[in-house]
C-alpha cells in the first residue's frame, strides 16, 4: 500500500469514526428514516473508498449516502451530515465555510488551517502519520455534540 493509499484510508477510518461518535440534532436529518449523507466537494479520491466502508453499515439506523458535489451547491451541502473538502481553492473553500457555519454539518478537510480558519475537522500530517485539529467553536456553534473519544485523538484550535 502506498503512502497516499495508506492516508487515504487513515483518513476514511477517522470519517466513519466521526459518524458514529458526533450526535447531531434530529433536525439534521429528513424525517426517521433519511439517510446519513457523507458529500465530498472538490477534487480528490476519497468516494470510492469511504463508499466501500459504508455500503454494508449504518449510522444510527440510517443507512449511509456518499454524494459528490460541485462547488456553490450550498443548499446541497446543507444537508449533509459530513461535508469532506478536497483540494478546493482556499476562495471556495471560505464560502463554503461560511455557509455551513450555522448548520448541524461536520465540515472536514486536510487543507493546511482548515481548522483555524474556521472549518472543524482538519486532518493534518501525510500517509498513515495523519493527527487531528478540531474547531471546538465551530462544532458548538453547528450543534454537533463530540464525544470524549474524539477529543483524546485530536489537538484543538481556540
């Protein structure tokens, strides 16, 4: 396995993580029997394999989507429950950003300060030696409630 392969799937282990230990309000979801929607905007490789985890799981009952969006597909984003941000520029990455702000989706991204600049899961370091930055302020202001476990993985951003 190649080291880009390796992170890859670093990466997907701590996404599925994240599903199962953030609680989301129930006004995140569409009705009790929507989906748990994983988007991915921007360039990169992580459908395919965040896909093959999931097909046979559920999240809380729910079964997993994992959707491809373009960029400015803000409505679209806004209901997702994890929004993964590959490679955009550092302009669409800031309006998306700042449109999911106020709303119950967990914005994750391994751009450099993803999470000082205000998105709340950034995956920092490369291949299987990935580390964690979390935006404790934007996750309390989305409503997403983290359980220890997450904490003890990651360093935090005031």
């Amino acid at each position: 396995m190649s080291e880009t392969e390796a992170g890859r799937q670093v990466m997907v282990n701590y996404i599925i993580h994240f599903a199962h230990h953030v609680q989301w309000p129930i006004e995140a979801f569409t009705g009790t029997g929507g989906p748990f929607r994983f988007c991915i905007i921007g360039e990169g490789s992580m459908r395919e394999p965040l896909w093959a985890r999931l097909k046979h799981q559920s999240i809380d009952g729910r079964r997993p989507l994992v959707e491809t969006l373009e960029p400015g597909e803000l409505r679209r984003a806004r209901d997702c429950q994890v929004l993964l941000m590959q490679a955009l520029p550092r302009v669409d990455q800031l309006e998306m950003i700042g449109a999911m702000q106020y709303f119950p989706v967990l914005t994750i991204s391994d751009s450099p300060r993803f999470a000082a600049v205000g998105g709340m899961v950034e995956f920092a370091g490369s291949g299987a030696q990935v580390s964690l930055r979390l935006n404790q302020t934007m996750l309390e202001r989305a409503e997403l409630k983290t359980g220890t476990s997450l904490f003890r993985l990651a360093r935090h951003m005031p």
